[in-house]
C-alpha cells in the first residue's frame, strides 16, 4: 500500500507539472531564440543619429539611437560594394565571388544563388523555425529561384530592385532622374514593369501588384504590416522565427509614403529617414507587444553604403565614397544588434566584422550546422556579440567591385588594387598598390606604403588563401543554371 500512495503521489505531481506548463502563455515555453533581421537598402554611414547624422540630415532617429543603447553598435561593420553581393553573403556566408553573384545582374542570363547554395533560411528552417521575408529579394528574378525555393515559408516583395518603379512612367522618372529619356531610342513604357509578388513555400508565387512611383512609396508600409504579423503570429502559437524585413528604403527613387511627405519639411530624403525610423519602431512595438522581446535577436544593419544618384544622395559620414566602390563610405555601414540579458547593452566597437559573419553566427544562435562540403568565408561571432571577447574573430576581408579584386582590409590599414572614388567614375589600376591607415587617414588620401611595407605581408594573404581555395573548389560563374552540379573537393 505504501509503494501504491508513492507511486500515486508521483503521477499527481506529474499531471500537476504538466498542467502548469500547458498553462504558461506560448512565449514562455519557447525554447529557441526568434531572430529578426531588418536589412536597409542602401543606408549611409552618416544618417542615424547614433552615427552622427539623424538632425543633421534633417530627420532625429529616436527609435533607431534607442536600439542602439540598447545593444551593441559597430563602428567597422563592413558589407559588398553592390546590393545583390551584399545579400548573398548575408543569405550564404560566402563571399559572392564563389557564388557568382559579385554584381547586380543586367538580365539576358539566370540570375541569382543556384539552388545548391544553402542559405541561412534553409538552415533556420531545419531547425524548426518560421521564415518569413518581405520586400526586395535580388538574388533569382525566376520562380524557381524566389525565396520560398531557397528556405522561406513566405515572401512578399520584388525580385530585383526599386529602381525600375521609374520605368512604366517615363515623363515623370525623367523630370526626377535626368539621364532617364529616349537619348537612346528606347521607350520605357516598352519595358515590362517589375512585378510584387505574393508566395508561399510549395506554392507558385502570384502578382500582386506592379511596382510604379505610386506603389513604391508604400512598400515601407506594406513590407511592415506583414512583418508585424507575422511576428504576432508566430509569438502567439510559440514557434521561433525568422523574420528578414528587407526594407525599400533609402534605395533610389527615396521617396515617402504620403503619410511622411512633408513632415520634416526638409524635402523627400528626410522625410524617408523618419519614416524608416517609424517602421523599425513599429517592429520593435510588435516585438515586445507579443512579449518575446527577452528571447528575440534583433539586428538592424544597412545592405550598402550612401547612394550616389542625384537627387537622392546619402551620407557616408566621416568616410570617403559611395556605394559600387571599394571606399570605405561604401563598405562601411551601420550595424546595431540587440538580445536583452545577453548582448551587453550601450557597447561600442571598432572591431572588423562582415557580412557573412551574419550567416554563421545566425546558424549558431539557431542551433544548425554549416555545410561542411564547401568554403563558408563567414566566421562565428557570437561569444564577441555576447561581450565573452574583446576581439573580433576576424582581422580582415577582401574588397571586391563586382569581379575584380578592388582593396583588401586588414586591421587598421587598407590596400588598394584599383582606384575608383565614385560609382560613376571609371576603376583605374594603381601602377603600385597604395596602402591607406584608416586610423588617421578617414578619407583614403595618402599612400603610407613605402614606410609601412610590412603590411604588405599580412594584407597579401588573405587574397591568396582565397586563391587557393579556388584551387579546390573553383568559383560558380554568373549566369549559372540550375541543376548546378559542384566540384567534388
């Protein structure tokens, strides 16, 4: 009878136990950190005021400077010179050199990530999580190439980029963008406008939409609202998630939803920057609406450095050059992380990190493992993130504009291959590499070579253990095909 009263005993404390959990709200069950990444397109080093820009381009960013006191904030986060190389890295942890996505494609041969390229979507997925995207995509403008093909559930966005909104009504893109016309003989209303797709895994993706001026200016809006619900949703039932909010702005044409039009009175680009502030917060108010703001990793960072057309320029802060450049006002951007209790809150640094960090670090937070049957270029920085080291596990990355190998960075010093200022400028070989110090001289300005030759040692291996990888597994050639068959190493 004893052992009968202890046995019962037990299975009461049992039921008890597993009532109390049952009981909990979702959020508290929930074992896996939710990940939410918000990737701008095309945010200068200059234009948060956290960096010293907000005021000074004519719009505060209160929720963003918040977040960022928040978290940790980089001062040497670097990315790709172009939009699509940007995001393959992040997507792949592979320098897109390998990928055969170094640049923005022009059309006339498959574009994008060959299904063999694993992405972090993918990895997340196996593990369990929720993967949604919104908004620009530019790695694939074929079906079987759209994010739902490459480990997202859901998508909704464009394939390519916010530049062809100016197509289907020329009269108005050439009062705003004056080299737009028919110098050429060509009609833009000929030109098929870039359709807004819909999609869910296992599904075709439906238009929904095309994207013009009008529609343009409330992407912003529309990319948040599904964001936001998707996060609620996915809070509400208890399943970790991947929510990448790829927002429009301050891409070209940098232009506000109505809403904003006017509200700082300082013209469009500003009104663009508080507008993107307003959405981030919107996404941060879901975040801790849903009460998962304690198990949530947040990064905010910029896809690119400053834009570089007339008249929707930005800021690269105290660097020199824009984006489609190997200056540091092109690879140098904002980088903001936040994960209560874990990342130390107000920490600066000036330690290097690139964009393909992202994917190995993600894929740790996650719980996957990296494919092994490949060079994955991204290092794994969470124990830096987590305030565990000082250092970051990286010293130094190669530059390049689109296939030619512009600059390698190591540490405080730069080399420089080719020299181009701007993106509109022509890339001239150096007759010798010039070699810059980044700590006192921010605007690239003077070769500090022939005192400093001892870097060249360092900053030269780097390339060339990137050769040599080549060796073994060679490079994917843009405009590659699917079914991609790879090298056997």
């Amino acid at each position: 009878m004893k052992q009968i009263g202890v046995t019962f005993a037990v299975r009461c404390a049992l039921v008890a136990l597993v009532t109390l959990f049952a009981a909990l709200p979702a959020a508290a069950q929930q074992k896996k950190p939710n990940i939410v990444f918000m990737l701008v397109d095309n945010l200068g080093y200059g234009e948060l005021g956290c960096y010293g820009g907000g005021v000074l381009r004519g719009a505060p960013t209160p929720r963003i400077d918040r977040l960022a006191t928040e978290g940790m904030r980089l001062l040497n986060f670097n990315v790709e010179a172009q939009c699509t190389p940007s995001r393959s890295a992040l997507m792949t942890g592979r320098f897109p050199i390998r990928s055969g996505t170094y640049q923005v494609p022009l059309g006339g041969v498959p574009d994008g990530l060959t299904l063999w390229e694993v992405t972090i979507a993918e990895l997340l997925s196996g593990q369990g999580y929720a993967t949604g995207m919104w908004g620009k995509w530019h790695l694939g403008s074929a079906e079987e190439r759209f994010p739902t093909h490459q480990g997202f559930d859901e998508w909704y966005g464009i394939p390519r980029t916010y530049d062809e909104a100016m197509w289907p009504s020329l009269d108005e893109a050439k009062g705003m963008w004056p080299s737009v016309g028919n110098k050429q003989g060509w009609n833009a209303k000929e030109v098929p406008a870039e359709p807004i797709y819909e999609a869910r895994r296992g599904e075709r993706a439906r238009v929904v939409g095309t994207l013009d001026l009008e529609k343009r200016r409330t992407m912003e809006a529309e990319i948040t609202s599904r964001a936001v619900e998707f996060i609620k949703r996915n809070a509400s039932q208890g399943k970790p998630f991947f929510a990448y909010v790829s927002f429009s702005l301050m891409h070209m044409p940098t232009l506000p939803n109505p809403e904003f039009a006017g509200k700082t009175g300082n013209g469009d680009w500003a009104d663009c920057l508080a507008e993107m502030d307003y959405r981030t917060g919107q996404i941060l108010d879901a975040i801790k609406g849903a009460g998962i703001e304690n198990n949530t990793l947040v990064i905010f960072a910029s896809d690119n450095g400053a834009e570089a057309t007339h008249p929707w320029e930005g800021a690269s802060g105290p660097w020199r050059g824009t984006y489609f450049t190997a200056m540091e006002g092109g690879i140098r951007v904002p980088f903001i992380i936040r994960w209560p209790g874990k990342v130390p809150a107000g920490l600066t640094s000036n330690e290097i990190v690139h964009i393909v960090d992202c994917f190995t670090t993600l894929a740790r937070v996650g719980g996957a493992e990296v494919p092994k049957d490949r060079p994955i270029d991204g290092v794994d920085q969470l124990d830096f993130f987590l305030g565990k080291q000082e250092k970051s596990n990286r010293e130094g990355f190669p530059i390049f504009v689109a296939d030619r190998l512009t600059a390698v960075k190591w540490r405080n010093w730069k080399g420089f291959l080719l020299w181009q200022d701007d993106m509109y400028d022509t890339p001239k070989m150096l007759p010798i590499p010039k070699l810059v110090n980044l700590l006192t001289d921010m605007k690239e300005e003077r070769d500090v070579g022939v005192y400093n030759s001892w870097v060249g040692e360092p900053i030269g291996k780097i390339p060339a253990d990137l050769v040599a990888s080549f060796k073994k597994y060679p490079p994917i050639k843009m405009g590659t095909p699917d079914p991609y068959v790879p090298p056997k190493p």
